[in-house]
C-alpha cells in the first residue's frame, strides 16, 4: 500500500513541474518580440534583417482608426503584405487604394480622402504639394525600381542581332534592345502603361524615344502597370514593359532585359503625408514602420530598391 502512496505523490510531482515549465518564458521568443518592437534601421544586406513576420500576434486589430493609402498599382501587392504585419501589431485598419499614380493624385486633388500617397514617380508626388495638400517636410523618396522588357512564358527570345553579317561584338548595348523592340513588334504589339501621364508608361516612352523607334514600334497601351503585365501573362501581347519588381518570383513572363537607367528617368517612388488626412497621426507613425527593418525586408524580397542602397548579399 505503501509503495503505491510512493507512485502515486511522484507522478503528481512530474506533472506539476511539467505545468511549471509550461509556464516559463522562452528567452527565444522574448527576443523576437524585442526585435520586431525595436526593428533596426539601415542593415546592410538582406540576410541580415529580421523575417517580418516575427512580429508579435497581441494587439486586437480594428480597434482604431483606419489609416487610407493612394498607391500605385506596382507595388500594391507587398504593400498589402506590410500592411498586414502592421496590423497585427497596432490597432489599427489599412485601407488600400491603388490605380495609376496619376488617376490617384487627381481623387486626391478633388477631395478623396486620404492619408497618405505612394506615388511611382516624381511628378505626381510634386504635383500635390504644389497643390498644398501634402504636409510641411512630410514628402520623400521611399524606394527605386528598374524598368524590364519581358515576354510572354515560354516564348522565343527576341533576336538582337538585325543583320546576319554583324556579330553581337559590333553592336551596342542600345542597339540589341532597339532590334529586340523591333522584333517584338514584328510578332505583335508591345504593352505599356498609358505613356502620357502614367509613370510606367512614361518610362517606357522615353525610352523608345532615346532608341529613336518611338514611332516604329507597335505600342498597347494599358490603364496601369498591373494591367500592361496581364497583356503579356496572357500571351496578348508579345512583350511589354513593366517594373522588374513585377517579375519576381512571376513564372508567367520571361525577362527578355533590364532597361538601362540611362535610357529613361530615374524610377523613384515617392510618398507623401497628406495634411488634412482623418488619420494623420497614425499615418505618420505607419511611415515610420515603412522605413524599418521588417517592412524593408518585404520590399527588397519583392524586387524593389530602397533608396539608401541596401542590397542583397
């Protein structure tokens, strides 16, 4: 009777110091939490930042107010994706507007509310603060882009060689993207963003114009960048010009080049902090998270370029 008392008392003693254990901290998880609370700023490469989805899962979301973004339909997609880290630690909704950078400057303009603005370009970032609707010293570059040529998945590569007597020794580097445009357009029209007032677009025009074959090459125009890269994932288009951020990890197109930085104006993304946005404060401190390590991280895994240079190993 005795020696069962015994087994008993110890099967009670391991589960009790086996609830204790349950209930100690994991230093581990401690410090993520410390991290992703305190991310650090300017890593130098990619390997070394923080995976952004350590962050903290304990704050309730859609208990504050709901922060509204205009931003450009290029990089709406990692933008949801910064968003939804935000969220999970901040109690707080983000709304997501995208459309072209110009069709989202022009709501603004005439009074679509709004917190902040992620534009692809220079000039419509510029466009509203020359409008006075952006706030003092609240307006900066956020990230860069590169512009790419691409087909269709599994199409044949575009010849950059015109003439079978020269070699591809002889020919410049402009000069294979000028013959590949003209081969493309030989097959079928090209995709871009409406090259007047978009800035994908625009990009794509002026460097058509540098190669001289503005006029030669057979343009699709599309409403904004998502829609010129569907054209050519639908095999619509035999080519199109499109962000190289929109290929990553995109096994739908192939990437014929990227487009020299010479040929076209730098691709900076701007954004900017309306004045009279219903949520500025929570908006200025979202910006802040825009510039940290886990949302850094995001952006460079999506193909973009921050601009203080960080790079992959």
């Amino acid at each position: 009777m005795t020696h069962r008392i015994w087994i008993v008392l110890a099967l009670v003693l391991a589960i009790a110091l086996f609830a204790i254990s349950l209930w100690q901290i994991d230093p581990q998880r401690e410090a993520i939490r410390a991290q992703a609370a305190n991310p650090q700023k300017d890593a130098p490469t990619i390997a070394e930042l923080p995976d952004p989805h350590a962050v903290p899962q304990n704050v309730p979301v859609g208990d504050g107010p709901d922060i509204r973004i205009f931003a450009a339909s290029s990089i709406a997609p990692v933008l949801e994706d910064i968003a939804n880290v935000y969220e999970s630690n901040h109690a707080v909704d983000i709304t997501i507007i995208t459309a072209a950078s110009s069709a989202l400057a022009r709501q603004i303009e005439h009074g679509a509310p709004a917190d902040l603005f992620i534009s692809a370009n220079r000039q419509w970032g510029h466009y509203l603060v020359d409008k006075g609707l952006v706030a003092d010293h609240e307006h900066k570059a956020l990230l860069t882009n590169r512009l790419a040529l691409v087909i269709p998945a599994g199409a044949e590569q575009p010849s950059d060689v015109p003439d079978l007597h020269l070699t591809i020794d002889e020919l410049t580097e402009n000069d294979r993207l000028k013959n590949q445009i003209l081969h493309l357009s030989n097959r079928g029209r090209i995709a871009i963003c409406e090259p007047t007032a978009v800035p994908c677009g625009i990009y794509a025009r002026q460097t058509l114009e540098a190669l001289g074959i503005w006029d030669q090459a057979r343009i699709l125009p599309a409403a904004n960048a998502q829609a010129t890269l569907a054209w050519v994932e639908r095999g619509e288009a035999a080519g199109a010009f499109v962000y190289a951020s929109e290929t990553t990890g995109n096994d739908k197109v192939q990437l014929v080049l990227l487009v020299p930085d010479a040929l076209h104006d730098a691709i900076i993304y701007e954004i900017s902090t309306l004045k009279d946005g219903p949520a500025h404060n929570e908006a200025l401190a979202f910006l802040a998270f825009l510039d940290s390590a886990p949302a850094q991280r995001l952006l460079i895994m999506a193909g973009f370029l921050p601009p203080n240079g960080l790079t992959e190993p």
